[in-house]
C-alpha cells in the first residue's frame, strides 16, 4: 500500500508540474484586425488615388490569451522583406496591440499609375499567424 500511495503522490505532482508550466508558458497569439493609412490618412477599402510618392503605413491589432514577448517580420508583395526578426512585448491579456510597417511607394511613371500589392506580417513566435493587407494605389 505504501509503494501505490508514494506512486500516486510522485504522479500527482508530476502532472501538476507539467500542466503550470504549459498554462504559464504558453500564450495564444491572434491577429485582430488591419489598416492602412495613406500621406497620414485612412485608405479607404485598403486604396489609394493622389500624388506619388505614397507614405504608406500597414497596421495589425496582435492580441494575445496572457502576456507575452511576440516575435515578427514583415514581407511584400514586390520581394522585400525585414532583414531580423523584431519583438513586441504584450503586457496585458486580450487587450489589441498595435504594430505598423511603413512602405514608402510609387512614381509618376506608368508602372505605378495603377500598382496592386501586399504586405503581410508574419508572427513566428508563441505561434505561428500570419495576415496579409492587399491594397492598390493609383498615382496621379
């Protein structure tokens, strides 16, 4: 009888052990939402029509389950891409955070008069997410 209670007593606390650790060192990580702003002004339906250059600035709510350190890059739709992982810190459960990638872009030329595109953020850690913003610009 001693050796079954002294089992179950090291099993106990072992799956005790293992469940804090998971609850504590995990936190889900979400996307909750996008923007794009224009020479400082909202792109309407993610487009833009005016003069070019275009400051173009892309947004993502990131939420996370507890707080946690997220880690991301960036990358486009003509090749570019962050050269280093960057890092956010969530202090505050369920609560949006924002992060921004700027993209400076267009010419008075006839490749840019009317440019489709993309910018995506790729979250790698706690978990792996990713969102793309589409967005069209017409220079003028």
């Amino acid at each position: 009888m001693k050796i079954k209670i002294a089992s179950l007593t090291v099993l106990m606390s072992s799956v005790v052990s293992v469940l804090s650790m998971g609850h504590a060192a995990y936190a889900a990580v979400r996307i909750g939402g996008s923007s794009l702003r224009a020479n400082g002004q909202v792109a309407e339906g993610y487009q833009y029509s005016g003069p070019c250059p275009v400051d173009l600035k892309f947004g993502w709510g990131v939420i996370a389950s507890s707080p946690t350190a997220v880690t991301y890059t960036f990358s486009r739709s003509d090749g570019g891409h962050t050269s280093s992982s960057r890092t956010v810190d969530l202090s505050q459960p369920n609560r949006s955070v924002p992060i921004y990638d700027d993209w400076r872009l267009g010419a008075n030329t006839p490749q840019f008069r009317s440019y489709r595109g993309w910018v995506q953020i790729d979250i790698q850690s706690p978990n792996a997410v990713a969102q793309k913003i589409p967005f069209t610009i017409h220079c003028q």
